[in-house]
C-alpha cells in the first residue's frame, strides 16, 4: 500500500460472534462448528479473540424467533448469561451484549450491566438498542409497537435514567467500617427519584458503582435519530457501510456532531461491520465465497432482504431491478443502504439478496491475508473507521486465519495492538473514565 500518515493509536477490533456464523450458509460448510448454545465452541472462540488481543467480543440479540430465522439466531444462550460464563474463561477482553431500551426496564439493564462489569473487573459494555421489528411487541405485554421516532425519543430517557442509577453509589462507597459501624460512608448513596416522560424510577440501584464508572455504551443506530443519540450518548457505535467514501462521511460527520454537543469526537469510536472470507489465494478466497453462495437457499435469502428492506420483496421479480418502495419503520438506515446499493451498481433482486445473504449489509472482502489487511487499513488511515467489528462467515477457521494471518500483518504496520493497556474496557478502547453525576453535582453546589 502507498504511504500514509501513522494514526497515534491501534485498530480497534470487535468480534461480533454468531454461533453459526455470519453468512446464511455458513453453517453448512464442512470446517464449520456451529450453535449459539455451543458453549464448548463459545468459549474457544472467546479465548481466540483474547489472544489475539481484540478490544471485545460482542453478542447480538433479538427477541423474536422461528424456523426462518437466520440460523445464528434461531436459538441461543441470553446474552448476559453466557458473557458472566465467559468472563470466568476470559482475563482482559471486553465483553459486549445488546439490551432493548424499548422491551426492557433502565433499572434491570442497569443493574445487569452493572452486576456484569463486577464480574468481569470492568469489562462490561452495553448495546443499547431501539428494537426494530413490530413482531418483537407480541412477545411483551407492551400494546403496539413505537414508532420510529418515538423509539429513539423512549431510548434517550432510558440512558439517561441508567446512567443515573449507575452513579447511585459514590466510587468507595463502601467501607466496611467495623469500629464506626458503618457499612457504607455516610452521604455516600443517593436516590434517583427520576419521573420523565416514560420512566418513574426512583433508586438507588442496588449494585455499587461499576469498576468503570459506567459499563461502555454501544448503539447501532444510522438514522438521522439514531446518530443524534449516539453523538450524545454513545461511547461506540456499530454501522454498516459499503465503500470508503460512505464510511468516512459517516464516521467524520457524527464526529462533528458529538463535537457539537461538547464532546471530544475521538471519544466517539466508530466501527463498521466487515465480514473477511479468507484464502491462501485470492482465488481461493473467491472460491470459497462462491461455495458459501451456493449453498444459499433462496426463499431464506428473500426473507432476509425482506426484513432488512422492512417490506415483503418475494412477489417481485428476481431479475428485475428493486421496486421503489416506502419507507420502513423498521431498519431505516439499513434499508436506505441496500436500496442506494442496488441503484448505484444497478443489482437486480437476485444478486442484492446473495449479498445480503453474505453480511446482512455489511461489507464483505475477500482476497489472501494482505489484501484482506490492506483493505482494513485503507479504511483506517482515511478516518472512515476507528476500527472494525469482524463478522466472520463461520467459525471457528475462517476466524482463526484471521487472528493467525491477518492480524501479524496488522501488527507488523504499527496497526494493530500487540497488548492490552489495562484490565478494563475503557482503558484498552482510551476512553475516559466518567465521573459521578451526583458528585460533580455536589461538588458545585
């Protein structure tokens, strides 16, 4: 690759672990081990990716299933529950998992998170999100499903609310004072007392402060909502974009936004999802991508378009351009990507559901370990990224060439890290550790 100018810090890597892999088909080939309650398979990938020093492992989640589903989510261990299992295996990695600020209470995210960042020595990070699909609304005694709009409106309260009942505690709040008799320092916990809009949640949390302050927060929002919040809010966030331009206009504009809200736009990291299919050639690469393919079943395929275009597409032709369609209440962002992808390279139905097929919309590289790297570091030097979450197509070997091929090569250009910086998340990610609302608020009174 042609000289750049050195960024001041590492790639930051995230594992963004499906059981049975990222591609549709990945299950089904013959290297391939499977199963989101695998927990054996779980755990020796959690080991891979710590030694290989990714920044942290993260778990998807949703709240709906069925026979049609992907097949990474079908069934699989809740979230918390296996990330608790995995932090008794694990020392330094971080470790990730999705939460719903619509189908969940602040106070049980809260006190999960923080119970899990206890667990792990401050590792914890939380992805908070909206909850796209209306099916999700049948499985909870909620009514109707918000709309857009109102889901991320829900969303801010909910942060606002959790991030308060993790200050509930003071840091050293408890002093196990046997001559005084005092088990916590006097002042040392307050209460919440929040009434909004649409939480009431009077605290205190009963879980101490976290090792972190506050576990890491993650969201995957692209919309124009979705990336106001995450400028506010996010310590991270999770996207999707196909080409450099798109990836930097992205990542440099919700950095102006957070700059904006006053914040520092490199505590801000933007990862966008890569799914790397790796050979030792790159024809052997192309033509493990083309077996992965082929072992799609379409009527899978057409209905996972469907759900990342938020409409029905299986009575339309195949062969045929995509049919303008209204905009979806569901994935907004997600949608708008696939249609501009479809318009600009002039796809067919047939050929954008193989690709969606492949990495739901995220990009996929494919090519001998240099070019998968060079492909990483184009990206990373132009500031279209912060790093990247890796989706492989399957596990465990296309993810271990990754770790064993690919990331020497990162390390050799000054890229990739060669240790952890410290036990927490926050320190390995160089984000600051935030302070006590409720003390700084003390303190300028």
């Amino acid at each position: 690759m042609s000289k750049q100018p050195m960024r001041p810090v590492p790639m930051r890597l995230g594992l963004f672990l499906q059981g049975a892999g990222h591609h549709v088909a990945g299950w089904r080939h013959p290297e391939a081990e499977s199963g989101g309650e695998n927990l054996p398979l779980l755990r020796r990938i959690a080991a891979t990716a710590e030694a290989g020093k990714f920044d942290l492992l993260f778990l998807a989640d949703g709240l709906t299933t069925g026979a049609d589903a992907h097949p990474s989510t079908i069934a699989r261990i809740e979230p918390l529950v296996l990330l608790s299992a995995l932090a008794m295996v694990t020392r330094q990695i971080g470790l990730a998992a999705t939460a719903s600020t619509t189908y969940s209470e602040p106070f049980h995210v809260a006190r999960v998170f923080a119970s899990l960042d206890h667990v792990s020595g401050g590792r914890a990070a939380w992805n908070a999100v909206t909850t796209s699909y209306a099916r999700s609304a049948a499985n909870f005694s909620r009514g109707e499903h918000p709309a857009h709009d109102e889901r991320y409106a829900i969303a801010e309260e909910f942060l606002q609310v959790v991030r308060g009942l993790w200050d509930s505690f003071d840091d050293g709040a408890i002093i196990q004072d046997k001559a005084s008799g005092h088990f916590i320092r006097p002042g040392a916990l307050r209460t919440l007392d929040h009434a909004g809009r649409y939480f009431s949640v009077k605290g205190p949390l009963n879980v101490s402060r976290p090792p972190q302050g506050h576990p890491v927060v993650i969201q995957a929002g692209s919309s124009a909502p979705g990336q106001r919040l995450a400028a506010r809010t996010a310590d991270m966030v999770f996207t999707a974009q196909q080409t450099l331009e798109e990836g930097r206009a992205f990542t440099q504009g919700l950095k102006q936004q957070a700059r904006a809200f006053g914040r520092d736009p490199d505590h801000l990291l933007v990862l966008p999802g890569v799914c790397p299919v790796i050979g030792g050639t790159e024809a052997e690469a192309r033509a493990l991508y083309a077996e992965l393919q082929g072992g799609i079943d379409p009527a899978a395929a057409i209905r996972l378009l469907s759900d990342r275009l938020g409409h029905d597409i299986s009575g339309f032709d195949l062969d045929g351009p995509l049919p303008d369609l209204p905009e979806s209440d569901q994935l907004q962002s997600r949608a708008r990507l696939l249609t501009d992808l479809a318009r600009t390279q002039n796809l067919t139905l047939r050929e954008l559901y193989y690709l969606v097929a492949g990495a739901r919309g995220h990009r996929i590289v494919w090519g001998r370990p240099e070019q998968i790297a060079d492909a990483l570091e184009s990206w990373f030097r132009a500031g279209a990224a912060d790093g990247f979450n890796i989706m492989p197509p399957f596990f465990p070997t296309q993810f271990e060439r990754f770790v064993e091929d690919v990331l020497p090569i990162l390390r050799r250009r000054g890229l990739a890290r060669t240790d952890y910086d410290g036990p927490t998340l926050r320190e390995n990610l160089g984000l600051p550790r935030p302070a006590n609302a409720f003390s700084r608020q003390a303190a300028a009174e």
